[in-house]
C-alpha cells in the first residue's frame, strides 16, 4: 500500500488538473493552479527530485485526469519465463511498457515483446489487471493499472533492444533481481500459476 501523503498528493493534482480543464471562472483556476502547486510541494518535499521537474513530469497534464496503463506480455518457454534486463535499473521485467495512443492492449504487448527481447509473438490472453497502488512497488507520481498478456512465441530469436541490455527465460524458483518499478516477484509467481492452471480466472486488483 502506498504511503499517505503520495496518496494525497495524487488526488490533489487529479483534483487540480480536471479543475483547470473545466472551471471558467478565473478566481477558480487560480485555486487549481495552487492546488496543483500544493501537490508538487507535496513530492518535493518527501522526495530528492526538484520542483522543476516534478511539476514537468507530474504536474504537467491537462483534460480529465486518468490513472496510466502499464502493459506487460507474460511469455514462457517450457517451464521459464520470458524477462529483459533493463538498462535504466540493470535489473529484471517481463517486456512491457506504457499504453501507446492508436494500440490496442495486444497490439501494445507483441510490439514491446518484439522491440525488447527479439522474439515475434501472438497474443492468447489477459490474465491479470493490477492496480499497481495494491502491490509492493516502490512510490511513485502516477496511478497505474498494470494489463499482463498472456502471449506464445511464433519466430524472431533473442535480442535486445533500444532500453534492454540482456535477455533470457527464467525457472519461477531461480528469478534473477527483478526491477519491482515494473514487476514484483509475487507477480511473477502469479504468472507461474497461470502456465500451471490454464483455466484460472482472470485476477483483478
């Protein structure tokens, strides 16, 4: 569960950011604009990153505020698990990144797939969405759902990509160190369940 305050300071900017979208009047777009600013102070404070580029990075959208869509495709080999080294942590995930605008969940999943590990593959099915909030990830500025796809490996070989720097298939009692900003151990372990028990249920939160 993540702390109060980054919980509070989300809500303010979500507040801040679908005032400034849809008030009129100018007195009230003058409070959003400091509640946006309240919100920033918020992260500076209990954070090392600056004013400056918290307010670029979190404090920078405008429309309806919504929580971000994080897409990983869930690829195994026999009995192991597909995973790239990423090169910002040097640490471990299934591939995967951000929802692309004009994609679908699938279309997102075989195209990160494809771009950081080398291999072509079809998307079968969706086997958990996650608010990331529920799960042991470090703190972080966004709201987050998290979509895991269940894909299988058509052709292409291993390779890495522009943000990977290794890539390889791991046995779910042999994990290398996993890059918990994008995957925990206790999800990977409930990806494991899946190649067990084809017929279970897709799991929400």
């Amino acid at each position: 569960m993540e702390t109060k305050w980054l919980e509070w300071a989300k809500q303010i900017q979500a507040i801040a950011q679908i005032g400034l979208t849809y008030a009129k009047d100018v007195y009230d777009l003058e409070r959003y604009e400091e509640l946006r600013q309240i919100s920033v102070d918020i992260l500076s404070n209990y954070t090392s990153v600056s004013q400056e580029k918290i307010s670029l990075a979190f404090a920078n959208e405008s429309g309806y505020a919504t929580p971000k869509v994080d897409i990983r495709g869930v690829v195994f080999n026999g009995n192991k698990i597909l995973l790239v080294r990423e090169k910002l942590d040097g640490a471990w995930a299934l591939p995967g990144g951000w929802a692309d605008i004009g994609l679908s969940p699938t279309e997102i999943a075989v195209k990160e797939i494809k771009e950081e590990s080398g291999f072509d593959v079809v998307p079968v099915r969706l086997l958990a969405v996650l608010d990331k909030k529920f799960h042991n990830h470090p703190p972080e500025p966004y709201h987050v759902y998290k979509l895991f796809i269940r894909c299988e490996i058509v052709g292409g070989q291993a390779a890495t990509g522009v943000e990977t720097s290794a890539v390889d298939f791991f046995e779910h009692d042999d994990l290398p160190e996993l890059s918990l900003e994008r995957n925990t151990a206790e999800q990977i372990k409930t990806m494991f369940e899946f190649l067990e028990n084809p017929a279970k249920e897709v799991i929400l939160d």
